[in-house]
C-alpha cells in the first residue's frame, strides 16, 4: 500500500533535485529548470512505498529515481568468512531502510548529509549531496565505515534509472571496453567481453542501432558493466541539453550501463524504457560472483573508512 513520505527540495536558479529519506534517501527528481527538463525516470505502475528487508526490489521497489546499491546489486550469499553464506537482498541493504538526514547551509551552498546502517554488514553509509548557488552540479561525496570487528567486503553502485526519448546520445571514453552481465532472450550481443560502445546488438536476427538510441518499439535490454578506466566520465545528450557525470577512477574504477529498449519489465505488462548510467565499485552485480570469478571489489578493515565522490552536471544546450 501506497502513501505520502516527506521529501527535502533542494535547488538553485538552475537546477533542483528531490530526495525521499525514508525511501532509502532515494533521489526522485532530477530537474534543468532552463528547460524543464526531468532527468529521472519514474514507474507509473510501482507505487513508492515501504518495503521489508529482504524483498525483491525488482519485484517490489522498482519505483525509479536514484538508488544506492551496497553491498550487492544482484541478491547473493556473502562470500567470506565471517558471516559465509548470509543473504544479502537484491540491489543491496539501503534502499529499503529510512535514512537518517540533515540539511546544512553555508555561505555558497547547500548540504544535504543522508545516512543509514547496512544490515548484513556492520557498517555506516553516508551520501553527501551539495548544490551550490551558482552552478548547475550535483556533487555527491560518500563514506563508509566498518564499525565491526571484522575486514568485510562489498560492492557498491549508483542506480540512477533516466527518462529516455528516441534520439538521445550516449558516450563513454573511447579506451572504455565493456563485459556483458545480462541480456534478454531476444538480444543478441557479439560477444561477452572486450566490447566497446556503441556496442552492435541485434534483436531477432535484426540490426538495432544504439547511436543515436533507439525507441521502446527495438525490444530490446541488456546489462553491462566496464573494466577498470582511464577515464572517469559519461554522458547523455538530449535535444535541449546533456546529463554528465564525472569522478575520480582512482576511487569509482568502473561504470555499468543498464538499457531497456522496450525489452524487458520485472512486473508484467509493457516493458519499460529507460536506461541507468552506473559508476561502481566491483565487477558485475553479484558481490558473490565479483569474488569467486572477478576479483574486483572492495576490502573495509575495521574502523576503516573509504571515501569517493561523484559529479553530476546538468548540461544547457
């Protein structure tokens, strides 16, 4: 069952953004107020709602907007020891909980500081998001913290699901290769690895060119997420105006790329059409899989913190 939850708006002359603490600090909106613009991509069908740890967000909690996934993507069993074996859910630990928030205010910007505890680790996650007065960046600087006994590993992701229209570009560094985590039947990827954008997809035997991308009527969707970058940037363009995130890849080494092209919807019906870019700590989606087969995620040794921040540019045409 559905119901209001309060919501903190922050903004400028440019931008502004909306964030649900009690929704896992969900961002909600995303807006380019010099055009109108609505970056984030909503479900008319999911409700926002509470939901009980442990469910099925693809099932459950696919409301859309920007979610942060720690420390698993794809539901697994924890892979070390201590703690072998535990369940941790899909798309992670923080989504499902209410965050703990506040607002500070300097003399050229604005804070918002949201922060919870994982469940299956013992651990602090915090997102700082800052607006300043004169620009049209959303700066997002995160820490976490071990407050165990006990190393723990994790993997962590931005889930950031974009309103997407026919026409609109993607870009990626030319050095970016990618490996494939997923893919509907119906599509058809050349390879599983070593791909480059924009990757040559077919559907059904048929060619579906993804520069510029295609409408929700190519049916197609896949996952797929990059090796270790040279550069820490990606970019969507629109008619009137582009999305850019940049970071550092000495802290956020990898970027994955979800597309739904009409292809693909965990709840039944007309699948969806959007795309999320990204930027993530640890291969694949499975923290299980990222160390049994990738060796790619990271260790936290008690009391340590790990830091790393992420950019967000709302681009005028």
């Amino acid at each position: 069952m559905s119901r209001r939850f309060p919501t903190i708006e922050l903004g400028n002359d440019l931008i502004g953004c909306t964030v649900l603490p009690e929704l896992g600090a969900k961002i909600l909106s995303l807006r380019d107020l010099r055009n109108g613009r609505e970056w984030l991509w909503t479900s008319d069908r999911l409700p926002l709602a509470r939901q009980p740890y442990g469910v099925s967000y693809i099932e459950k909690a696919d409301t859309g907007g920007w979610d942060e996934c720690f420390p698993t993507v794809a539901a697994c069993q924890y892979p070390l020891e201590p703690g072998r074996g535990r369940a941790v859910p899909d798309h992670g630990d923080l989504w499902c909980q209410a965050w703990s928030s506040d607002v500070r205010r300097h003399a050229e910007c604005i804070q918002l500081v949201t922060s919870c505890r994982a469940v299956s680790l013992p651990c602090k996650f915090t997102r700082t998001l800052s607006l300043s007065d004169d620009n049209s960046r959303v700066h997002l600087h995160y820490s976490v913290r071990n407050e165990g006994t006990q190393a723990v590993a994790f993997i962590w992701s931005a889930h950031p699901l974009l309103s997407i229209e026919p026409g609109m570009r993607l870009e990626f560094p030319m050095s970016a290769t990618f490996n494939v985590y997923s893919a509907t039947p119906a599509t058809t990827l050349p390879g599983n690895a070593g791909l480059r954008w924009p990757i040559s997809v077919r559907r059904n035997a048929h060619s579906i060119a993804l520069d510029p991308l295609p409408g929700p009527d190519a049916g197609i969707a896949f996952k797929i997420w990059s090796d270790p970058l040279r550069e820490g940037w990606t970019r969507l363009v629109a008619r009137n105006g582009a999305l850019r995130m940049r970071f550092d890849v000495g802290e956020i080494p990898q970027i994955a790329l979800w597309l739904n092209a009409g292809g693909w919807t965990g709840t039944g019906g007309e699948p969806y059409y959007n795309l999320a870019l990204e930027p993530c700590i640890g291969a694949q989606d499975s923290l299980a899989e990222a160390v049994s087969l990738y060796d790619r995620y990271a260790m936290l040794y008690p009391e340590q913190v790990r830091e790393w921040a992420l950019t967000v540019e709302l681009e005028a045409a």
